[in-house]
C-alpha cells in the first residue's frame, strides 16, 4: 500500500532526527576518549585506518548534505502545500461569497466598506468599496449602523437591524446582521451580511391588510398609480353587487356615475401627491342604481409600491335620516303655518256657519233655497276640512291605538275601493302572505294611509293620456295595482305597486314634502305627507321608488315589536 504524503513526511523527519542522534552520540564519545587520551585518540580513524579516514569524513559530509537536502526539499513541499490548500480555501470562500444570495460585505472600524460581493439596493460592488456604509443607509438609518459597527468592534457581539432602501425604481426592505471577522482573537474587521426581506415584508403586509380587509364595515378599494383597482374587499359586493375579482385592473372612475367621474379624478390625483381627499359620490351598482357614498382616498405604501386605499362609507341611512330630518322641519315651519290659518279661517266659519243655521230655521219652507244653503255649508265643510288636514300635516290624529291584525284592515281598505278599481277598470290584486300581522296602530289612520295610496295608484294608471281609450280597444289592456303583505324580520311590510308610467326620478326625493304636488289642475300636496307623518306616527317607514318597466312602487313597514304599553287590549 502506498503511504501518504503525511506518513512520508513523518518518515523523513524521523530519519533526520536518527542521523541527528547517532552523530551527536558519536561526537560525545569521541569527546570523552580525546579528554583521557590528551586529544591523542581518534576512535574511527583507529578503526579504520588513516587511509580510509579522509575518505569516511568525506561520506559523512556528503550524507549530512544529502540528509539536510532531503529535509529543505520537505520543508518546501509543506510550504508548496499549504500554499496550495491556502488558494483552495481563498477560492472556495470567494466561490461561496461570490454565489451566496445575500450581499456580504467587509468594513474597517471607521466603517469605511473594503469588500462587497454584490450590489446593495442597485450600487454596484465597485461604487460601494472604499465609501462608508453608513453613508449608503436612508439618513434616519445611520446613527443605528454606527453604533452597531461600534459595539461589534468594542464587544465582538452580533447585532442586526431593519432598513426600508428607496432607489428611482422601487424601494426594497434589508436586514443587515453585523459581525465580528477575528485575527488571533483580535477583532479587525465588521462582516455585514444583507438579506433582501422585501418578498416576506411584503407577505407581512398582505396578511395585514386581508385582516383589516376582513373586518372593516366599509368597503375598501386599493388602487395603483394609475387608478386602477389592485383589490377590493367583500363589502364591495354586499354594497353595490360587483365581486372583488370584477374589479381588479379596472378604473375606479367607472363606478361612479357619469356626471360625478371628473370630480372623483380629481379627488384621486389629490390623494396621489400625498394629501387625504374626501367625496361624496354616487357609485353605481351591478343592478343599474346609485349608492351615496362619503369616500376617503390617501397614499400608502403597498407590497413595496406607491398606492392608493380608499374607503367607501355608505351613507344611505345617514341621507334617509338627513331627509327625515329636513322633512320634520318643513312640518314643524308648516304646522306652524297651518295654526296660524286655522285660527284666521276658523274664526269667520263658526260665525257664517251660525248665520247660515239661521236662515235655514228662518226660510225652513224655501226648498230651493235650502238647497243652496246646503251647498254652502257643504262648501265651508269643505274649507274646514282642509284646515284639519293642514294641522294634522305636523300631528296626526290621535285615535286609539290597539292590537289589531294588519292583514284584515288591508283587506277591508281593498274592499272598499273595489268598485273604483272597476269603475277605472283597473285588475286588482291582492297578496296577504304575512304569517305574522298583529302589531300595534290605529286601523283608522292605517285605512287611511292604505286609501290614499290607492287612490293616487288610481289617478297615476289612469292618467296616461289614452288609457280609457286604449282599454276599450284592447282586451286585457286594463291597468293594474297590487298590495302585497309579508314579513321582513322583525317587521311588517306592505307593498303597493301600480302600473302607471312611475314617478319621475327628479321628484322621487320631494314627494312627501308638504304642498308638494304633480296634479296640474287639483291637489295641495298634503296628501302623502300626511301618510308619513301617520307612519312615522306608528314608528315604521314608507319609502317610494320606481319599478323596472313602468309603476311605481310604495313600501310600508311598520314593527312587530313596538312596545305594548301603548296598546289598548281588545275586549274578550
């Protein structure tokens, strides 16, 4: 088996030493015996004669040179492979530096970068050697950086930091772990080693914003530079009907209603430069409508890129309350209004009234007068309910309420206006699918709020110019109202629905306004604003909106739960 070059060398150093102890044994004995025999004796060369003597000296010579010989070659050939497995190490740490992901770099204690094996947030290796590093950080970065090269140098600890870098192209995250780098336990030098955690910042602030995403009430919408929607939560789709996923890659603009899109650029263009921008706008929905929306737009930082979050709050309630509100004021200024007349024409009535009691006792046998004060007092009956109606606009009657089955008094009301339904020739339908129907009202004002409604059904369907006409012609061309009951969680609704050419959309916020009125030729408009104040009265809602095709569509909801105290039992 061939030795090693390790037992080689072990070898000739032992041969060395052998040839080193045999002559110094030598030269000690020969020492001892030239001492007794007063440097008389030579002990070789008595062996061996003087002939061979000079010959003897010469071969040692000659083996210690060729020992000492072999012994430099071996101390050179150590030397060769130390040198050698010396480049290997360099090599195979250059090779690791060289492929390692991260950026390594070395720096003296002033903090002045002697080494770096790749680019630190797009500088160039050559750009960063011989400059400090403290100088490549974002300025609020530095005084960290400092003190940490300080310690590593004064302590020899590891220590590390977070820096978020900007170039012109993206801005990247950093975590630089700062080391020691030890010559015979002196520390000469600080290894910095940068990993780029950009990619897992960016996964951090994903999940964050998917938690926020989750449990915000509002709908959120994450735009990129251009405007375009990045993401979008699911209250998007419990708002308006687009799926998130509809969304992605398309202008925000386009869900804002045509005569608002400029406003709402322009609102995003603001958030873009940095300000917090506020709009009020209409977004449109997947079934053709409009949802008022108070929307709040400013710039954040998303997945590393310049963006824009903007909330969407619907404001839908808060508007329904606004206009309740404002509706309450114009009852209260029209109350106002109404006692104030009532008390300047009621006075005059009583005392006509009594004179024209007067002269019906006086010319009690003059029929044909009678019957003409008959029609006067029919007048002033008329004038005096008028002035009723204006005082009820801003407090409605107040006749008992009890326990009573809404299901019936809608029924009854229908009865009642069967024959004007056929009279109009006009289908009547009627659908009682609520379960649950008693609740606590008036029958009389709900029979009244359900007669008017009716009655402007009526005069909607048959105010089509041609209606009587057409209905002559065609067979199955007669107009139609339907009143539908059911139950909506805790509610009762009713829903009436006609077939009339619907309620222009400009008019649909006035309708209920007091003296609000369409009729051309009669009408004061109290009608409708006394039916709000009767179910407001009843603490539910009556809201009016057009139907797809034609008609318009009136919603009554009144609850279940309306505290019974305010009831009256009915009798057993």
């Amino acid at each position: 088996m061939r030795p090693s070059g390790l037992d080689f060398r072990k070898s000739s150093d032992s041969m060395v030493l052998s040839v080193i102890l045999i002559s110094t044994v030598y030269w000690v004995l020969d020492s001892i015996l030239n001492i007794f025999f007063s440097n008389q004796f030579n002990l070789i060369k008595q062996l061996i004669g003087p002939d061979l003597y000079d010959i003897y000296i010469r071969v040692v010579v000659l083996c210690l040179l060729v020992i000492l010989g072999s012994h430099a070659q071996s101390i050179i050939n150590r030397l060769k492979e130390a040198t050698r497995r010396l480049n290997e190490s360099e090599e195979l740490w250059r090779s690791l530096v060289e492929t390692a992901p991260d950026t390594i770099l070395t720096v003296d204690q002033s903090g002045t970068v002697r080494f770096a094996n790749h680019a630190l947030a797009g500088i160039p290796p050559g750009l960063m050697t011989g400059r400090s590093f403290h100088e490549l950080l974002p300025e609020e970065a530095r005084k960290t950086s400092r003190d940490i090269v300080r310690r590593v140098f004064q302590t020899g600890e590891t220590d590390m930091f977070e820096v978020l870098m900007e170039n012109e192209r993206r801005a990247l995250w950093y975590t630089f772990r700062i080391g020691p780098l030890r010559l015979e336990r002196r520390v000469i030098a600080a290894t910095i080693i940068a990993t780029d955690t950009t990619e897992f910042k960016r996964a951090e602030e994903l999940t964050r914003y998917k938690e926020l995403f989750e449990n915000v009430g509002d709908c959120v919408f994450i735009l990129n530079e251009k405007g375009l929607v990045m993401e979008a939560n699911d209250r998007v789709r419990e708002n308006i009907g687009f799926e998130p996923r509809e969304l992605v890659a398309r202008p925000l603009v386009e869900l804002a209603i045509p005569e608002q899109a400029d406003s709402l650029a322009s609102v995003l263009e603001e958030a873009g430069a940095g300000g917090e921008a506020r709009l009020e706008v209409q977004l449109r929905t997947r079934d053709g409508g409009a949802i008022p929306f108070d929307l709040s737009c400013r710039r954040i930082v998303y997945l590393g890129e310049p963006c824009r979050l903007c909330v969407a709050r619907n404001i839908t309630a808060m508007k329904r309350l606004q206009n309740q509100l404002i509706r309450s004021e114009r009852l209260a200024a029209t109350g106002q209004l109404a006692a104030s007349i009532a008390h300047e024409i009621n006075s005059p009535l009583q005392g006509i009234t009594a004179l024209l009691n007067v002269l019906k006792t006086t010319y009690s046998g003059d029929d044909y007068l009678q019957r003409k004060l008959e029609l006067i007092k029919s007048a002033f009956n008329s004038i005096r309910d008028t002035v009723k109606n204006l005082i009820d606009l801003n407090r409605p009657g107040k006749e008992r309420k009890q326990l009573v089955d809404m299901n019936q008094v809608v029924e009854n009301t229908f009865a009642l206006v069967k024959s004007l339904l056929k009279k109009n020739m006009i289908t009547p339908r009627l659908e009682l699918n609520a379960s649950r129907a008693t609740l606590v009202a008036s029958p009389q004002q709900m029979g009244q709020v359900l007669m008017n409604l009716v009655n402007n059904a009526v005069e909607a369907v048959t105010g089509v110019p041609g209606y009587l006409e057409r209905v002559h012609l065609q067979q199955g061309a007669y107009g139609e109202i339907a009143v539908r009951t059911y139950n909506r969680d805790d509610e009762f609704v009713i829903e009436i629905r006609d077939s009339g050419p619907g309620i222009p959309p400009k008019d649909l916020n006035r309708i209920f306004d007091p003296f609000f009125t369409t009729k051309k030729t009669m009408g004061m408009g109290v009608g409708l604003s006394i039916c709000l104040g009767i179910v407001e009265d009843h603490h539910g809602r009556i809201t009016a909106e057009n139907v797809p095709g034609n008609g318009a569509l009136f919603t009554i909801a009144l609850p279940l739960t309306a505290a019974e105290a305010e009831a009256h039992p009915l009798p057993a």
